[in-house]
C-alpha cells in the first residue's frame, strides 16, 4: 500500500528529509511501520527509541492505530510549551 510518511521538527533534522512516499507491504500499525523505517538505519532509531508521537491523516494516535491506502502518517518530538 502506498503511504505518504511526514517528519517534522528534530526528526526531520536527523533523518534528513521532510517527507517520504513509501509503498509499505507490512503488518498495518503504526508500530510496525516503526521497526520497518528504524531498520533503516541508526538515524531512523528515533522512531522505537524515546517519545517520538504519531498522527494519521492530522488526528494523533497510539501505536496500535491501522494504517490504510493513501493515509498520511506524521511523526514528530513531544511539543512543549511555554
């Protein structure tokens, strides 16, 4: 399935890229869409390692959320306020 993959603030910056178009063919959740990027490489660890958030189609989720066909998946660092 063809998904569009956002990175933003800190993650964007260590990962080099803003945004990924990326035919997936894993388990649908957005945890195993994070071990299948997190092998890509020490760089994409960020992903299973820390507090790295995640959101589908700009509405935020857990980790057992499902991805569908054409959904954008957004991760991004904890926001602080202040």
């Amino acid at each position: 399935m063809q998904i569009n993959i956002r990175f933003f603030a800190l993650l964007r910056e260590q990962l080099g890229c803003e945004h990924i178009e990326f035919d997936y063919q894993g388990e649908r959740t957005i945890a195993a869409l994070r071990h299948t990027l997190a092998a890509h490489g020490d760089a994409w660890l960020a992903l299973i390692n820390g507090n790295t958030l995640a959101a589908i189609n700009h509405t935020l989720c857990q980790d057992h959320a499902i991805i569908s066909e054409g959904d954008e998946v957004a991760f991004f660092p904890p926001v602080t306020g202040g």
